[in-house]
C-alpha cells in the first residue's frame, strides 16, 4: 500500500478549504504543520507578529484534529526541529514514509524558491498547486498585464468587479460610478466616534505562545501588552461582523484620516485575518455589499472597502508575483540614507510620526494612510534606502508577508519601481498631514513654518526631495508642475529650503543594525 500524502500547510495557508487539501480523504493524508527557526528569525518580527502567527497555526492544528485529520504539529521549541520548511519536509516524508508531498504555493518568492529546490532531492514527488484563495490567479494577472502597457490599478480593478460580480448592475457598476475615491477624504472631524474594534482576549494556547515568544523572542521590537488580534476564524468571523455592522457606514468617508491616540477609526482591521488565511476576502466583500442592498451602508463606503480588497489586495499580490526577485533589489531613486533610529524608538518631536510609531510598537499595526503618508512619505522625501525601510515594515506589521509589503513599500510608497505601480510618488509637505490629522496642532514644530527653526521637517524636505530627483521627475505630468512652482521662487527662498532640508537630514541619527536582512 503507498503511504500517505503528505500535506504541508504553511503558517498563512490556515483555510479549511485549502487547495492541497480539495478532495484528500483523512485517513490517507497527514497534514504537516511547522513553526520553523528560519521563519520567525530572517527578520527580527515585531513579537505581536510572532504570537499571531505561532497562536492561529497552533488553534488551526487543533481545529483539524478535532474535523477528524492526522496532523504532525512540529513546535519551534521540539527536540530535533531542523528549523526550515525544507528539511522538515523531508524528515516527514521520511517520519511517515509518504508517497507524495502537496503544497500550496508559498506567499514569498524567497520560500517558492526553496520548496522548488526540494522536487530533486526529496525522494517522492512534490506537488505545487496555484494558491485559489485569490479572485485573480497569477495567470491571469499576467495575461492582464501583457496586454498594456501601464498596469493601474484601476483598470485591473474594474475586471475584478465585473468577474466577481460584486457592486454590479448588470454589466454596469452600481450607482453609475466605478469609484468613489473623490467621497472618501473627508478629515477627521471632532464630532466623530468611532465604536472600538473587537479586541479577542488572549486565551491558554495564546498565553503559552506570549511566554515562549517573551522569553525566546526578548529583543524583538514591540510589546505584547495589549495583544488582541483573532486567532480563530471564529474570532475573525466576529471582528468581521462588527466591522460590517459598526463601523463600515463611516469606513469610506475617514478613509483617510488621521487622529492622535485613535489608531482604529473606522478601518476594519482584518488584515491580518485575511493574509492568515482565517477569514475569506470575498466574503467579507459580499457582507458589505449586503449592508449596502439592505441600505445600512452607503456606496462611497462599501465600494471603497471592497476596492481595497479585490482591487488594491489582489492587484498588489499579482505585481508582487510579476516583479520578483528585481523589485526586492529596485532603487530607482538612488536613496541611501540610513534608517532613522526613531523609526524604532518613536523618539522624535515629529508628533505624527511618534504618534505612528506609538502604535505600531504597541499594535503591531498603523492605518494606511499612517504608513503612506506619514512613515513611507517621510522615507521617500528624506532618500532612505528601499531595503532598510521594506525590513522594517515586514518586521512591524503583523499582516506583513513579503507579498503585500514589499510592492506597498517599494512601489507605492517610495516609488523605488520607477512608477510602474504608482503614476507618481506618494511625496508630501505638512499641509497634507495637517488637513488629513489633527497632529499638527500640538505638535513642537510649526506646520505653517516653510523654512528654518521650528519649520515643519516635512515642508524643507518635500523641495528637497523634488530637487535631489528632478532629472527623474520633471517629465512625470502628475508631479511636473512642481518644478514651475519651484523655478518661480526667488533664489533666497530656495536655497532656505536646501538649507533647512540639510539640517533636518544632518540631525537623523541612524538606526543601528542587526534587525533588517543585510
Ligand atoms: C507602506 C505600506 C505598507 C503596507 N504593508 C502592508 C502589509 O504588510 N500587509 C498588508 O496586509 N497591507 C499592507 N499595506 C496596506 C494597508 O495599509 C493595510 O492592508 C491596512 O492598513 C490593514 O488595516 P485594515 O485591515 O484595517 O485595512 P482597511 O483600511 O480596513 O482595508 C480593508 C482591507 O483592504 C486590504 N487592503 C487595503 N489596502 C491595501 C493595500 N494597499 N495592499 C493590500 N491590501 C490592502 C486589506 O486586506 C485590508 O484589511 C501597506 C500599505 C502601505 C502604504
Ligand atoms: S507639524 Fe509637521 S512634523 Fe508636526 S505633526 Fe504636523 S506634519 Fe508632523
């Protein structure tokens, strides 16, 4: 008789519905789940991270021995753990004398890599299946994008809605309007009062996880005292529900606010349930749609969220796929300016920026526009190198896999692809923090001040960055008209901002090493 199929599901991959999984019967599969040294160390995760990662995977091995499946658990702390997917795939294959091995693709191209060096030296086959948790296969993203010359988002966008069927009338989007993009940029207003997201109490096998990761993990980034994050798809079913019911009727209008001390606001927070695999995108796509056939949601809202997720998600994953392993390395600007230590330490007088990285300590998490317009806008315009920030977000965010991080960081928000994702870069003075926040009013710096002491970092090192990269930028039509606005400035005001700019930069002290990849 062959022996069994082994079925390695790796630590976002916690789907019932799993491909690999499509069809097996449970008395001739082992399911091989693995907590791998190599995994939580290649980065110094933030501990949140880990605990999430390790606490979701371990609840998923008990949700699936209980549904009657053999699974061969590997903790990181068991005796002979080999520490990487490889050679714990092959002990298994040999532990249980499998027949074949099958796995669905990885999120990274770097573990893809190494599961495809696996298939000649593994003595049985190995099988690597499409992961169909997407709307888009990567098949079809890359016919989308042969087929053009500029791959906007939008356009993509407008596929997915019509092959999903999701905001549809007919062949036509709902309301008359594919976007509502213009509706959703209101700031924040003092009256608004956002109902708290779900928080999900850590229960025994979490606190076993917070302990170990305490002791194993001690120099990781972050705090693990407010640790909440659902961990079952259970939980993530309830954080959706409160989502939809709650706080999705205001989600599109504060889409892209900002407000001191408020990390939530109206966002949904299911990234990380989504990317573990415990809470299906298009589900959460249907259920807001739902709200919005039942009138409890308006479109600008539903349509904004769901194009989060069909559009922005699915989009950002196919350029992934499409632009490895050169996006890893792109540098378009030529940005070599160390990370700033404060990045790490919150130690600044930039209110919106310790208010940023408050949270992502404390989190694990920051709101979109916190990541593009605060962190990413302030990497982008003071030149920091792709590689040291794209580190640092997949070390922070606990819904960071290099998939949907690195095309966020280096594409979109330091346009380190040259514009093949964003027609422009996201790069912005203090006016744009100060209408979408409320930092700027107590904030040490004054956000009205251009140039000189007290002046707002934000404002000298927008020109500066403008200037430093106008060989790139000029002809760029979105950005262009910057340089006539700077070409009509008297000399004296310019060279203020190079000045101010050059201070600002001289005065980053920077981080020192041993989190990031070398
Ligand atoms: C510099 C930068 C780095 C980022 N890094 C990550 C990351 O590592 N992991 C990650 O999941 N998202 C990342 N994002 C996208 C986005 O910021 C997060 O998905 C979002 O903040 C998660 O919070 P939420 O669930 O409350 O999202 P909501 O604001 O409620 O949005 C709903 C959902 O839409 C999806 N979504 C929204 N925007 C994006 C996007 N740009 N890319 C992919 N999915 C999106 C997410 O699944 C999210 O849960 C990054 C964005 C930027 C600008
Ligand atoms: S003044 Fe500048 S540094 Fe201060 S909060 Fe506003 S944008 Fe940030």
């Amino acid at each position: 008789m062959p022996g069994p199929v082994l079925v390695p599901v790796l630590g976002d991959q916690l789907t019932r519905d799993l491909a690999s999984l499509r069809g097996r019967t449970k008395k001739d599969t082992v399911i091989l789940m693995m907590e791998v040294a190599d995994e939580t160390t290649y980065v110094k995760h933030h501990k949140t991270k880990i605990v999430l990662i390790l606490s979701a995977m371990r609840h998923f091995a008990a949700e699936l021995r209980k549904a009657g499946w053999t699974v061969d658990y590997i903790a990181l702390e068991d005796d002979g753990n080999s520490g990487s997917f490889t050679s714990e795939i092959s002990r298994a294959v040999d532990r249980h004398g499998a027949s074949e091995v099958r796995v669905v693709e990885p999120g990274e191209w770097r573990v893809l890599k190494a599961l495809e060096g696996l298939k000649g030296p593994l003595p049985v086959p190995l099988e690597i299946l499409p992961d169909d948790r997407f709307v888009c296969s990567l098949n079809e993203f890359y016919t989308w994008a042969q087929s053009r010359d500029t791959l906007r988002m939008e356009n993509f966008y407008r596929e997915m809605r019509r092959k999903t069927g999701l905001l549809m009338d007919g062949d036509e989007p709902e309301g008359g309007q594919w976007n509502y993009d213009h509706d959703n940029r209101a700031s924040p207003d003092k009256d608004m009062d956002p109902p708290p997201a779900p928080k999900f109490a850590p229960d025994d096998v979490t606190c076993e996880v917070i302990g170990m990761v305490e002791r194993r993990f001690a120099d990781h980034f972050g705090s693990l005292d407010k640790f909440c994050w659902p961990v079952t798809s259970d939980q993530a079913e309830a954080a959706l529900d409160a989502f939809i019911t709650q706080r999705l009727p205001d989600f599109g209008t504060y889409q892209d606010a900002m407000v001191h001390g408020s990390d939530d606001l109206f966002h949904s927070l299911l990234s990380t349930s989504i990317n573990l695999g415990i809470l299906d995108p298009v589900e959460c796509c249907r259920r807001a749609e739902q709200a919005f056939r039942d009138g409890k949601a308006p479109i600008n809202a539903v349509e904004g969220f769901i194009r989060q997720i069909i559009g922005w998600r699915e989009y950002i994953r196919g350029m992934y796929w499409l632009e490895m392993p050169e996006l890893a390395e792109a540098n378009a600007l030529n940005a070599t300016r160390p990370l700033p230590e404060f990045f790490w330490t919150g130690e600044t007088e930039m209110r919106c920026m310790a208010d940023c990285v408050r949270s992502t300590r404390d989190n694990s998490h920051a709101h979109h526009i916190q990541r593009l317009m605060v962190l990413g806008n302030f990497a982008l315009i003071a030149g920091v190198r792709p590689q040291e920030v794209e580190d640092w977000f997949l070390v922070v965010y606990a819904d960071a896999y290099e998939w949907v991080e690195l095309p966020n960081v280096a594409a979109m928000a330091l346009w380190a692809d040259k514009g093949r994702l964003a027609s422009k870069p996201y790069a912005a003075s203090g006016n744009y923090i100060n209408k979408m926040s409320n930092y700027c009013g107590d904030c040490a710096y004054s956000v009205s001040k251009k140039t000189g002491e007290g002046a707002c970092p934000f404002n000298p090192l927008y020109w500066d960055f403008l200037i430093r990269n106008r060989k790139v930028l000029e002809s760029n039509h979105r950005i262009g008209r910057a340089y006539a606005t700077w070409d009509r400035m008297k000399p004296d005001k310019q060279q203020a901002y190079l000045d101010s700019a050059k201070a600002v930069l001289d005065g980053l002290k920077p981080a020192s090493g041993g989190w990031a990849r070398d």
